[in-house]
C-alpha cells in the first residue's frame, strides 16, 4: 500500500474491521480470523492498465448486489474509473487511491 493511501477507506470499501495495528501496516481479519495485510510501500509506482508489461502487484474481485451504488460508493472513498463504459456488462474496473486495480462484480 502506498503511503498516500488512506487504511481506513480500503477497509470501508472492503467492508472489514479497522486497522489493527496503526502506522505502515494494516490487517483486515475475517471473524474465523483470517487476514489480508497491507503494508506501507514508499515510493510506490501506481501500475498501469491495462499493460502487459506493468507490475499489477494485486488485484481484488470484489462482488456486488449493485454495480451503480457500488460505484458511488469507491467513488466516494477515491477510487478512479479505469474501465467502465460497457454499463451492460457484469463488471467495472476502478483504481484505488494508490493506483492499484480492483474489479466491481455483479456476478
């Protein structure tokens, strides 16, 4: 994660508990106490897309009920669209505030 980021916006988008350590790293733990951590990157690069040839160092599937209110909301928080003009298709590509790509599935 880029130090530009805000951790608590990736965790309402995600919809997960808070930070659980403050600083340049953050986990998000699932109640069977499964984690995702994030740690601070400085000098991030933001990758490119789509570009074969860029580092995507991850990327999220993240599914909705609703592709529109799903999308106000990243909007909301500071996500860009990447790749959103088919509105009849099942997803939509966004970036998060860092750079890194994530999908909006209704799937």
């Amino acid at each position: 994660m880029s130090t530009t980021a805000d951790p608590a916006r990736r965790t309402e988008a995600t919809s997960r508990p808070g930070p659980s350590q403050p600083g340049d790293w953050v986990d998000l733990r699932l109640p069977d106490g499964r984690a995702l951590a994030f740690q601070a990157a400085p000098g991030h690069v933001p990758p490119k897309w789509p570009a074969p040839d860029g580092s995507q160092q991850f990327h999220l599937d993240l599914t909705v009920e609703d592709l529109d209110a799903a999308e106000k909301e990243v909007l909301a928080l500071g996500a860009t669209v990447l790749e959103a003009a088919d509105r009849g298709r099942g997803w939509r590509v966004y970036a998060d505030p860092a750079g890194h790509p994530f999908c909006l599935c209704a799937c």
